[in-house]
C-alpha cells in the first residue's frame, strides 16, 4: 500500500493545532485564534490570485512553491501582515516570513 499523502488543507489545520490556535473553517479559508490574535489561513499554489485584504494571513503551499508565493506577495506589496508555509511531502514544514513582520510566530509558546 501506498504512502497517504495529506491536502495542504488538513496538513495547515494541524500546525495551527500544534501551535494552540482554535481552527475553524470560513469558507474556502481557515481561522486560526489564540490570544488576539486571528489568522486568515489560505492554501494557495504559484498561480492562485493573492488576495487583497485583511490583517494577519498565512499562506500554504507546497515547499517548491514558498519562496516564489514569497516574492509574488512582497512585489505586490499588500497591506497585510503575512508568513507563508511552505509543506514538503512527508509534513516538515518551513515558514516564509514577510521581513517586517513580528505578529506571526512559529513558536508555540508566543
């Protein structure tokens, strides 16, 4: 029998879980909450639109696609805090954070 292979979807659920934010869907997106904080989680490929607003946004995608979705969202320069996951295909995962930004941890104890 094959590996099982998780959707980014499921897979960015369970960081959020591990880190202690309360997860819910809204729509096509996740809302992860801790403290005062509330995160707008999208999964997102190279091609997918960016979206135009919020205030705290992270973005998941596959490892190959992190630094370009990186770059795509520090050229558009958008209004927002962002971090970006990038997800390789056994679950490790690395974040991408946007230079400025000081809101979005990967840290559990923050």
């Amino acid at each position: 029998m094959g590996a099982v292979t998780t959707s980014l979807d499921e897979q960015a659920r369970s960081i959020f879980d591990d880190l202690g934010y309360t997860v819910s869907r809204t729509g096509t997106e996740l809302r992860a909450e801790r403290d005062w904080r509330v995160v707008t989680v999208s999964v997102l490929d190279s091609q997918d639109p960016i979206p135009d607003g919020g205030d705290l946004r992270c973005f998941v995608t596959r490892t190959g696609e992190a630094m370009h979705l990186s770059r795509r969202l520090t050229r558009r320069d958008v209004s927002y805090d962002w971090a970006v996951i990038g997800i390789t295909e056994d679950g490790d995962y690395e974040v991408v954070r946007h230079p400025g930004d000081t809101a979005m941890s990967t840290d559990a104890n923050t």
